[in-house]
C-alpha cells in the first residue's frame, strides 16, 4: 500500500503520492482551472505511481466514489494510466484505516532520456474541490530512483 500524504479542503481530502518525491495539492474552492506543477524523476522503462485521489466525508468518515482523472495531454516518451481501485484512508483520525474507493496515476517511462511533460484533470464531487489541473514532468534519467 502506498503512502499517502494528506490536504483538507472543507469536508473532502486530497491525498497525493509519488514514488521518491511526495507532492501535495493545493486545494482550491470551487473550480481550478491554474495548473499545479508537478516534477518526479523516473529511471528508463519503470512505472512509477504519481498520485492517488480519494474522497472522505470528515463528520461521519462516509467515502465517496473515487474522483475521476482524465488525462488532458498524453506523455512523448511514455505513458500514463488511470486505475482504480481500494486504498485506505488515514486522516481524519477517526477515520483512520476506512476502506476508500481510490483512482491513481501511474506513469510508464519509455527507454530514451528526457523530459516528458503531460498533464490530467481531476473531478471531485465536494464542491469545494470542484475540477483540478495537474500538470506533470518526468525527468527520466539513468540515476533516478
């Protein structure tokens, strides 16, 4: 199970994680249409988890379905997939080790040496969230972990 670092925005949760590098979401009220920068560093040919969402209802630890991700710009020199799956939640406290319904990103890296850009959009049902941009990049070099 990975781990999952956390944001509270009103009565939803973020929760964000990357292999190596573990990034946070800002989260906004209402719609985001600003871009959220995100870098990782990738080794050729490895598929690395870039990020996990879910939803929570903080007053009575109640999941909800997990977000939907839509990829907006694909990757030049490799490949992202969306999944979903059950993770578990781990804030509030309360709520600690909740099974949640769970959509995550993973990136494919190809075998050439770059910087791959790309970019997705994730839909919450908690107002506050509303959609959010990711933009990502992938520095794929040999001595990446």
């Amino acid at each position: 199970m990975s781990r999952f670092r956390k944001q509270a925005a009103g009565h939803a949760l973020l929760y964000l994680a990357a292999a190596g590098l573990i990034s946070m979401a800002a989260a906004h009220a209402g719609n985001s249409a600003i871009p959220q920068p995100r870098a990782w560093s990738v080794p050729p040919g490895k598929a690395t988890l870039l990020a996990t969402y879910y939803e929570i209802v903080d007053a009575n630890c109640r999941p909800l379905m997990a977000p939907a991700v839509r990829i907006a710009t694909r990757p030049a020199l490799g490949s992202l997939t969306i999944s979903q799956g059950v993770g578990l939640a781990d804030n509030p406290s309360k709520c600690a080790n909740v099974q949640v319904p769970v959509t995550e990103v993973y990136y494919q890296a190809g075998k050439q040496l770059g910087q791959d850009n790309f970019s997705w959009e994730v839909r919450f049902q908690s107002q506050n969230l509303g959609t959010q941009r990711v933009q990502g990049a992938v520095a794929i070099t040999p001595g990446a972990r």
